[in-house]
C-alpha cells in the first residue's frame, strides 16, 4: 500500500475506484465497504483508493466534543494495508478543507486520483454542511462521469455497526461484544513505563502502559493478551486507580503468564505462590500492543492486601479458563 498525503503527491495513474471516510477502527462495516470497493476495482481494472483524513475531522469542527479514537494512525493504516488498497491518500483536515463543497471537493481531490467510481456508505456525506449526500453525488457523477455506489448498513446480532456504537460498548466495558462488532480484538500500544513498583510488592509484578489518545476501557479487571515482537504472552490487565493501595491517578497495568504447563494451581496461586505462574521479563522502555480479550469484574477496593492477593489469583484462575475459548490474536 502506497501512503500519499496531498492530491500532488498521488501517482499517475488511469482510473480509480474510491471509499472515503474517518475509518475510525476500521471495524465490520468498514470492512464490507472496504471489500466491496476492492471487488469493484478489481473488476474493472481500477486501482482500489482510499481517501481518509487525520486528525479525525470532528477534531477541528468540534474540538471539545471530539471522541476518543479507536485506533492510532499508525493502527489505522496497518488495518486499512491488510484490507488490500492499494493506495491511501491521507488528507490533513481542516477548515479550509470542511469549506469545500460537493463538487469542489471531487474536483479538488478526487479528479486528481483519477476516480471512476466511488463507494459510500449508507449514511456518507460529503463537503461543506454534509450537503454531498448519496442523491447529490449522484447526479455529479452523472455530470462529471463517475459512478456512485452506496451500501446498506451493516448490522450484527441486533446492532447497527459503527464507530459511535463500538465506543459505547468499550466504555462501558463490554470489550466482547465490542471485539465482534470490530472484527478483531480491541488493543492499546504503549510504551512500558515504571510503575509503582505496588504489584512486584504483592507478588503480581506488573507492566504499566502510558496511557494514550486511544479509548481507554471502562475500568475493571480485563484477561488480555500482550504483544512484544514475536513474543505473545497471556495476561491479566487492571485498568482503574488501584484503590486498595490508595492510588489515584489512572493506570494500565498487566500481570503477565507464564506458558500453561507452568502456571500455579488456582489452589495454590495465593500469597507466596503467585512467582509460579508469572514471566521474569523485562519489558521496561520497550512497546507493546495490549490486546483486550474480555473483562473479568469492576474494579475494587479490598479490606486488606491478603484479600487483593487472593482476588488476583481468582482472576487469572478465570483468565486461563477464557484464553482456552478465544482464539488467538
């Protein structure tokens, strides 16, 4: 996949087929846009173009109510390369861009990708007030010689897909269902930063994450996995305060398993066994992605460490029985 960031940039080329949008996670919906626009371009021998933006355009229009992302830029282009475009021109946002009408928009950037055919989605519209919808573009392109396509909306078990939705759900902590509408496992990357030092103190040595501009999950105890490299590890992640060792400030940390035939018995995984069924690995400085399996329980504050430690142990006895109907990552 090609990345270009302005219409001067895009290479000569004889005939496009284009999607825009914000691909904001790039979920199911996205997908069966993504996939119809790559069929038709293969079909008749158009380059598949997709034209997105950054930052997300209600970042500049509406600054304080601008969502959290779902997904990083750089995360956005590696889901966007894995659904075969072949080009994607990234555009910088702003107002000047928003002022553009219907017809100046196409003319201004997508005549210069040579486009032939564009595939929306069912609620897309485009230019200055949203005013571009489905019956405006059509008629353009019965002016200017392109042809419009728009799809139905895609609905899983009960749920129109769409960014809005999947937000909803993960804030709310039903990172399962989340995950479905997705079509993959929600994930932070962060750097591993220096802790507290609180869980090695409790025998759950943990990795912290900093937090990012990606949606944090409701807070709760999570089964995760964790990517370093090559390397993939079983994990247990509490995102919250840490309330019962008076913490405040919020936090993303992951107690990391070891293999499976070396992890202690849920009998046994209480205080002063818990190094049995943790990884001696020193991650510090180093980034990892976080892969957010399902969520365990709320967050709590115990009456003692001993009942934290014993609660702990419980979630990774839990964790372990969910990585075994969850396919990997």
């Amino acid at each position: 996949m090609e990345i270009v960031h302005s219409v001067a940039q895009f290479p000569c080329v004889q005939g496009s087929c284009v999607t825009i949008g914000t691909f904001d996670g790039v979920h199911q919906g996205h997908k069966a846009l993504l996939e119809r626009a790559r069929i038709r371009a293969r079909q008749q021998g158009l380059l598949f173009v997709v034209v997105t933006f950054w930052p997300h355009p209600r970042r500049i229009l509406a600054r304080d109510n601008a969502p959290p992302m779902l997904t990083s830029r750089e995360h956005r282009q590696v889901l966007l390369e894995s659904s075969g475009v072949d080009i994607l021109l990234e555009l910088p946002f702003s107002m000047e861009l928003a002022a553009l009408t219907p017809q100046a928009f196409i003319e201004t950037v997508l005549f210069p990708a040579h486009m032939k055919h564009l595939v929306i989605g069912h609620d897309f519209s485009l230019g200055r007030g949203r005013s571009g919808d489905f019956t405006v573009l059509t008629a353009l392109g019965g002016q200017l010689g392109f042809t419009v396509e728009r799809l139905h909306s895609v609905i899983f078990d009960g749920d129109i897909v769409s960014s809005t939705r999947i937000r909803h759900l993960i804030g709310n902590g039903n990172i399962a269902r989340a995950n479905r509408l997705l079509g993959y496992t929600f994930s932070l990357e962060g750097e591993v930063i220096h802790g507290c030092g609180r869980g090695r103190g409790l025998g759950f040595p943990t990795a912290n994450i900093a937090i990012s501009d990606v949606l944090t999950p409701r807070q709760g105890v999570y089964a995760t996995r964790v990517r370093c490299g090559e390397s993939l590890w079983q994990a247990v992640t509490n995102v919250g305060t840490n309330p019962t060792v008076g913490g405040t400030g919020l936090s993303i940390e992951s107690f990391l398993l070891a293999e499976e035939g070396r992890q202690a018995s849920q009998a046994g995984a209480v205080a002063g066994e818990q190094e049995h069924c943790s990884v001696d690995v020193n991650l510090y400085g180093k980034f990892i992605r976080l892969f957010f399996v399902k969520r365990l329980r709320d967050e709590q504050k115990f009456p003692s460490l001993e009942m934290l430690q014993a609660r702990i142990a419980v979630d990774v006895a839990e964790a372990r029985q969910l990585f075994a109907e969850y396919p990997l990552v």
